[in-house]
C-alpha cells in the first residue's frame, strides 16, 4: 500500500477496505504507538492519515504512545543519568517530572496535531484526566549477579495500572473525538505521579474498553519463530510454550505477556506490527493479509 498524498488516493485505499469495514463497524482499536515507531517523519504522517481514516469509517480509534528514546533525550540533555533494571527505567524524582513532560506534554500534543493536521478531531489526555487510570507501585524481585540472593527491587516512580475509569473515554468517543493518551498515572491517593510501561497502559485501557483490537506498534515486524521468520497468528497457550522454549526472548516477552493480559480481559485479539511499515495500522484492519502477529486466545 501506498502512501496516502492526496483525496484520490484516500479515496482508493477506502474502496479497496470496503469488504473488511464492517467486522470493526463502530467497535473500539486501541492502537499503541511506540517511541521507536514514532521516529520517523513519513511514518508518523501515515500513523496519522491511518488513524483519522478510521475513524471516518466508522470505527473508534484510542491512541496510547509511548516516548523512551525521547524521554532518554531529553534526559541526557539536562545531565540525568538513566538506569534501567529488568527492562524498566529506574524513575526518581527529577525524572518522573521529565518524563511527564515529555509524555503528555510534547509528545502528545505532537500526535494529537499531526492527527488533526490529517482530518481528525484528537484530544489529548494522560491517565491523570478525569481519573482515567489509577496506578499502584512496580516492585520486582531479582536474583542479584554477585550475591546471588533474591532482592526487592525499587524502581521508584514506576507504575502499573490498578483502575481505569472509562468515564471521559466514552465520553470523547461519543463526541467523535480521538483520544490520544499518555503514560502517566497518579497513584490511589493522588498525589505522586507514576511512569508507566505504555504497552501494559494500552493494554489496560483497551481491556476496560472492551476493545476489538489493540495493535501494539514497535519497530520489528512481530514475533519471529527460531529461522527469524514471521509467526502469523497465535494463541495465548502458544506464546506461554514460545515464551517457555526460547523462541520469544528478550524485549518480545514484556510485549507478548502484554497481548496475553490483554487477551484474558477480553479484548478479543492483539497484534503486534512493525509501526514504520507504510499504513500498517490500515494494511492490518483493512485487508485481507494484514500485517504482524496476530494473539488471540
């Protein structure tokens, strides 16, 4: 599929998905949208055109982006050293703020642009409005390298979803409106702010929204079998036998347990798919083949 650069060729690409609109007439995409899928100029000028298309036919996007490459940018900028443990960035004090910053500030407002620069209506929001999401503290347990003893360990102001309230999302649905999401949450008493994992954030939104699909955007195709070849479709017991023999390893695994947790509150299937690929959101919902790894249960 081509890039969308004028009506005509919208015009195409929606003659050519008629067949395929009606299995997500009206039902609600989250669509996660990576910061490394975010990182070129083209790509986020078709995510953009994808987005404001489906919802001209009928169908209910919700965004939730990411921002880490950004985030670790603007960090070294300031003079922030960055730690990571188990995957997730160690977040004190002074970074929450800037990855709050970051988040819902430029980053969001950024999307929501290039969205309403495409024809749609976007707003954005983070977890923090109207009480959308409320978050409760990341604590992992590790097996220290040299001591070998099992620790706690604390990430600091990481969070994980605890509650969402789907409130102010039907409402912007109802209004037409594109919702258009950051990772950030307070915790239950309101007053700390919590960076969260934009893959679990998307896939807690689009589970409390009985969502059709949730595409999880990134920078590889989807998952890979052991000959690096591409793995179409999958069931949740399959990814848990991958996950257990090796085949799914390293940074796959938090996206795959994602799809799973995702899956068992309902949402009734989740792909992941490689976000600089031209269209890929329309190539995936709108047409025969689609595109990525397909989880269901």
């Amino acid at each position: 599929m081509t890039p969308v650069s004028n009506p005509h060729d919208t015009a195409r690409i929606l003659v050519e998905a008629l067949p395929y609109m009606q299995r997500y007439d009206n039902a609600t995409i989250v669509v996660k949208y990576g910061g490394n899928a975010m990182g070129d100029a083209d790509a986020a000028r078709w995510f953009a055109q994808d987005v404001a298309i489906l919802k001209e036919v009928g169908i209910n996007p919700v965004v939730v982006h990411g921002g880490g490459p950004q985030i670790g940018k603007m960090l070294d900028r300031l003079g922030i050293k960055s730690e990571f443990k188990a995957g997730l960035r160690v977040t004190d004090a002074a970074t929450v703020e800037v990855v709050e910053m970051i988040l819902a500030g430029s980053i969001n407002k950024s999307i929501v642009a290039s969205i309403n620069a495409e024809g749609g209506r976007a707003i954005g929001l983070s977890g923090k409005d109207g009480g959308m999401v409320t978050a409760r503290k990341v604590t992992r347990s590790m097996i220290d390298p040299e001591t070998k003893v099992e620790q706690i360990v604390d990430f600091g102001f990481v969070g994980e979803p605890d509650k969402v309230d789907r409130t102010v999302l039907d409402w912007a649905i109802a209004s037409d409106q594109i919702p258009v999401i950051a990772p950030v949450a307070p915790g239950g008493d309101g007053t700390q702010t919590y960076n969260v994992n934009a893959d679990t954030f998307a896939g807690a939104i689009a589970g409390a929204v009985d969502a059709k699909r949730l595409l999880l955007l990134t920078d590889v195709p989807g998952v890979l079998d052991k000959d690096r070849n591409l793995i179409d479709q999958l069931t949740v017991e399959q990814c848990r036998a991958l996950i257990a023999d090796g085949t799914i390893s390293g940074g796959m695994i938090p996206k795959v347990e994602t799809c799973i947790y995702a899956v068992e509150r309902g949402v009734e299937g989740v792909v992941i798919l490689d976000g600089k690929t031209p269209h890929a959101v329309l190539i995936e919902l709108l047409t025969e083949g689609g595109a990525g790894t397909l989880i269901t249960r």
